[in-house]
C-alpha cells in the first residue's frame, strides 16, 4: 500500500500517516510514509494554485523525493486556460507532475497539449452515491460491485490513464479488480457529497447590491473558503458534514472505509475537507 | 392439399380467437434519448425506427387512444409523436411572459386535451432574479398556456393522477393531496414521508406498464422501500423491504405482481411476497436509469444513463442482448397493443 497526503499549502505536510492521526478504519503500519503529495483543487477553479505556489510544491517533493501530484477541477474555459498556463509554468521549470482530472475537457488539453505528464483520472468521475443520510455502514446484496464503473475504467486505460481514484462512496467497487492495469487510489476520511457552481461561501462573502444572484456566477471570487471548513447541522443526517467552498463533505465512517481500502494500492489523506 | 384445408381452418381459427381474447399482446418500447427517441420492436428486440426530436427529453406519457407519446422536451417543451407516422407533429411550450418555466412531473388528464404538470419557474426583473412558486399547474396540451394552477411545496417532481383526475397526487418530500374536481384547486391532505426519514428520487414511473400502479423506490436510513400509489383508488401503500438495500433509479413490477425490478448500477429482484431480494445482478453495461418489462413477464429491459439498452431474459437472469443507441437516454417506456 502507498499513501498520500492531501494538502492546503506546504504547512500541512508531515511525514508518515501516523504524524496526522491515522483514520479509523484504515490499518497503515507505523513506519509507513507519504510517497506522493496532492496539492491543487478537486472542486472549484478558483483555487486553483498560482505558478509560485506550484512551484514550490513541486520543489519540495523534489528535494523530499515525494511524488507531486496536481488536482484539477471541473473548469469553463476559463479554467481550462488557467489550468494550461499553470503547467506551461511547471513544465518550462522541469517540473512534470502527475495530474488528477475531473473533467473531461481537462482530459483534452492534458493529453494533446502536455503527453508526457502521467494523468490520473479523479473522483468526480466516480458518479456513485455519497448520501450521508443512509446509514453508511449498512451495504445490500449489491455492494462491492466491482462491475462498477468497468466500462469509464476501460476507457481511461486505453487513453493512457494510470490511474483511477475515488473516495469511499456507499458502494465500494469503483476501484474495481485492478484488471484494468489502473492504480486503485482511495481518497479518505472525508467523501465529497455534493458540489457545484453555486457556491454559498462565495455568495456569504459578495458584495451586496443588485444582480449579484443574476451575475454572482461570472463574478471574482477572492476564495475566502481557502484554509477554512465548517461543520453543518441538519436533523436528517446521521453523519456529519463540512461545507468547505463550493462542496459538501461528509467523513465517512471507519467499516466503509475498511471496505474501499481492501480495493486501494494507495490511499491518499485528507487533513482536513478541502475543495 | 385437400387434407390440408382442415388443419388451415383450425390454425386460422385459434390465431382469430387468441387475437380476440387478446391473449396475442405486441410490445413497442421507446427509448427516450436525447433529440432522439428511438423505437424497439418488442418481439425481435430490434431498433425499429428512429424519431428526431429537439431538446433533451425527460417525463413521457402515451395518450389514451395510443396513437401518441407526450415527452417532455428540455423541460418546457411539450412534444406530441405520431407513433403510426414515427414523427413529431405538434409542440407546446409552456414558457410565457418572459418566466421560464420547468416541467417536474407529467401526467395526461383523461379529457384528453390537457395535463397535469408541476412547474418551477423563474424570471428576471430589473436585472434581478425572480423565483416563482413552485405550482401545479393543469395545462392545454396543444399551446402549453395554464388553464388553472396552485401552489405545491418546494421539492415537489412528480405526480400521480387518481380517481379519473378528481384528484392530482404531488410527490415531494412529502405527498400533497389535491382535488380538481372543482373550478378551482385545493390541497385536501397530505401523506407524510419526509418525517418518517424517508429520501426519494421519483424521476422515472411505470404507472401504465404497471396497470395503473404508479411506483417508485425510497430510502430509510436503513432500508429501501416500495411505494405504491393505486391511481384507480388513490390508496397509497408502502412496503419496506428486508434487509439493507439495494440502490436504484426506478423500479417496475412484473406482469403477474409478483416481483418488482430494480435498476441502477445491479439489476435486482425483489419478491413481493418475501418483501425480500431475490437476486442482484452487477450490470456489465454500466449504470441504469430505467427499467421496463415486456407485457408477457419473459424479458426485463435496463437503459438509460448510458447508450445502451440490455435485455435480460427473467428466468436465468442473464443478458441476452444489448443494443447501441444513438444517444445517452433518460427513460424507457412500453406501449403494449
């Protein structure tokens, strides 16, 4: 097994899962070490890191000898250009990080404009349900359906892809068998639920005045989600949930996350839910 | 060749009486893609003929006489299919003095003319946005324009007409009543779900193919569930099923009432009598959003989501055809003559 670690900004990085407090539900030995550092963003183009920060990422993994991997969200075209200049950026540096893609059209530009950098295909990509309201530790008779998901594997492995990732959804079997020639990449504790362009944290920090719902989505955004989660109550769930930016997140409990890690050849931890 | 005239005669005879017993049944599905629906021909389960359609389509009905499929185009544009003809011959579109307005739930009324719809609606205003309550409206199928409207909780998407139409079931998070059999509409009730814990997605319903059952799939934090609405009687039911469940889209009920199918990412079968699972099927096609059963119980139908349909034979569950669709496809509905 390898492990990852998810990040914000360099100040969270740490050496081994135990250092941040291993999640229950996941056995990793004392001695094991972060191999790969994520840094980037899953859920939203405005956090999208600037060249410097990468920069800098991707020079610590260097001198670490960690692999630095790049998230990318779901983007407009806007995005797209950003997500393009940011690696024109890494890549005249000599930096050539593995990429995560959630979109399609990121999946374009990766593969014609940067073919030598490795791409991993993420989890939103993974459309399973995530329904903090069910209890997550229950699992019918069609649970740990490996045939999930078989056909997009397919898919990706024949474009290139090396790997496919996923967080513990309430069926376990997105990773599949491995037979795919993938690397099964589990994402844990915190299981994205719901995310979209309609982002409260945005709206909560806009301007007030007239038309900012009809033009709130083309507005800026100064990312005041950065660094920052809050928890949410609502009497239906049994499970809590984080509002982090423009996702929804809920921690999934330690039984699923025992379930998906059976499946996993690496597992990357999340210090906190980060958009 | 004289002696064959006696067998003649009779084999002429008992196709005429099975006809007339209507024992013979002949099952059309059509496949509710995207600007496309696509006809299947239910006994050599070959794709038939294609009809181009404008828009995405979701909610679908077929007219009494059966001579027409209403689809609801990107969900404000009423679609009316000549299904001898295998073409659109008329539209209705339901936008009006600058709202936007969005089809959740469809249901012909009897009459023939008009239907019952819930509509979300929106506008702008000065630059502002307007949000409109959501409303079940009774609308004239041939121009789209509201006859008569009242307003329904948010989160309502689909509905179940009942009693003939006297009476409009809204289904959200709970079940608003509404009678109609008046000039003016009014909320007589309500069957409370979300206070029970329950989740629902009631996108697809197979009130027709299931002989005026309409039926769809809840959740419980624990277990998974039938709900079922008589639509001849009104009487709601619920049965939760044994066990912890299984998750599905849309589900429909076997010929004989004795199974139900369910569909998302397994094909599963649930037993009416056991209110348990009987099998689940890992689909090698990928993820389900409709299901539909041929009238004589022999084949179970998965498609949408993707743009396949696989056909599975019911006795040994296993596939025994797939076809490529032109498009990504949002439903399947039977048409039985």
């Amino acid at each position: 097994m390898e492990y990852g670690l998810r990040i914000s900004t360099l100040d969270d990085v740490c050496a081994r899962p135990v250092d941040m407090g291993t999640p229950e539900g996941l056995e990793a030995p004392a001695d094991s070490v972060f191999t790969s550092i994520y840094f980037g963003t899953e859920f939203c183009q405005e956090l999208l890191p600037g060249g410097d920060d990468a920069l800098a990422v991707c020079s610590y993994c260097r001198a670490k000898g960690r692999q630095a991997v790049l998230l990318t969200p779901i983007v407009t075209q806007r995005g797209l250009e950003r997500i393009s200049r940011l690696l024109q950026t890494l890549v005249e540096n000599r930096f050539l990080p593995v990429v995560v893609f959630n979109d399609w059209g990121v999946f374009e530009l990766l593969r014609h404009a940067f073919p030598t950098l490795n791409l991993r295909m993420g989890r939103l990509l993974n459309r399973g349900l995530r329904d903090p309201r069910l209890d997550m530790e229950r699992h019918g008779a069609g649970a740990d359906n490996l045939q999930r998901g078989s056909r997009i594997r397919r898919l990706a492995a024949a474009a290139g892809v090396v790997a496919v990732e996923s967080d513990a959804d309430l069926e376990a079997g997105f990773l599949g068998d491995g037979s795919e020639g993938l690397e099964r990449t589990l994402h844990i504790p915190f299981t994205f639920v719901t995310t979209g362009r309609n982002c409260l944290e945005k709206a909560a920090h806009a301007n007030q005045g007239r038309g900012m719902f009809t033009r709130g989505l083309r507005s800026g955004c100064s990312a005041p989600c950065r660094g920052n989660c809050k928890q949410e109550t609502r009497p239906d769930m049994l499970n809590p949930v984080w509002r982090s930016g423009n996702t929804l997140f809920v921690k999934a409990p330690p039984a699923l996350i025992a379930r998906h890690t059976a499946l996993a050849d690496r597992v990357v931890l999340h210090v906190r839910p980060l958009p | 060749m004289n002696d064959y005239k006696p067998h003649i005669r009779l084999l002429l005879a008992l196709v005429s009486l099975l006809l007339s017993a209507g024992v013979y049944a002949k099952d059309m599905f059509y496949y509710i893609g995207n600007e496309m629906i696509q006809v299947i021909d239910g006994d050599s389960d070959a794709i038939v003929a294609d009809i181009p359609v404008d828009g995405w389509l979701r909610d679908s009905e077929f007219s009494a006489d059966k001579k027409f499929l209403f689809a609801v185009a990107n969900r404000h544009i009423l679609t009316k299919v000549d299904l001898a003809a295998n073409r659109v011959v008329a539209t209705a579109d339901v936008n009006s003095d600058g709202w936007d307005r969005f089809i959740y739930g469809f249901d012909l009324a009897p009459d023939g003319k008009t239907a019952y719809v819930i509509l979300l609606s929106r506008k702008t205003r000065q630059g502002e946005a307007v949000v409109g309550t959501p409303q079940l409206a009774q609308i004239d199928i041939g121009d789209g324009h509201i006859i008569r409207s009242i307003d329904v909780p948010w989160s309502s998407v689909s509905i179940a007409t009942v009693k003939n139409a006297s009476e409009v079931l809204v289904i959200g998070k709970d079940i608003v009543k509404v009678d109609t059999s008046r000039p003016e509409m009014r909320t007589t009730g309500t069957y409370p779900m979300f206070s029970k814990h329950w989740n629902i997605l009631p996108l697809w319903d197979y009130t027709d193919e299931n002989g005026g059952v309409y039926m769809v799939n809840y959740y419980t934090p624990d277990v998974m569930g039938l709900l079922s609405i008589d639509t001849k009687t009104g009487k709601i039911s619920d049965m939760p099923l044994d066990g912890p469940p299984v998750f599905a889209y849309s589900v429909i009920r076997s010929p004989d009432k004795k199974k139900v199918y369910a569909v998302m990412d397994e094909l599963s079968v649930i037993d009416l009598a056991s209110h348990s699972y009987d099998a689940v099927i890992p689909l090698h096609t990928g993820t389900a959003y409709a299901v539909n059963i041929s009238s004589d119980g022999k084949k179970v139908y998965t498609t949408g989501g993707g743009s396949v349909t696989t056909i599975f034979d019911t006795r040994t569950l296993k596939p025994v055809k797939v076809l490529q669709m032109q498009t990504d496809g949002m439903d399947l509905r039977r048409l039985t003559y």
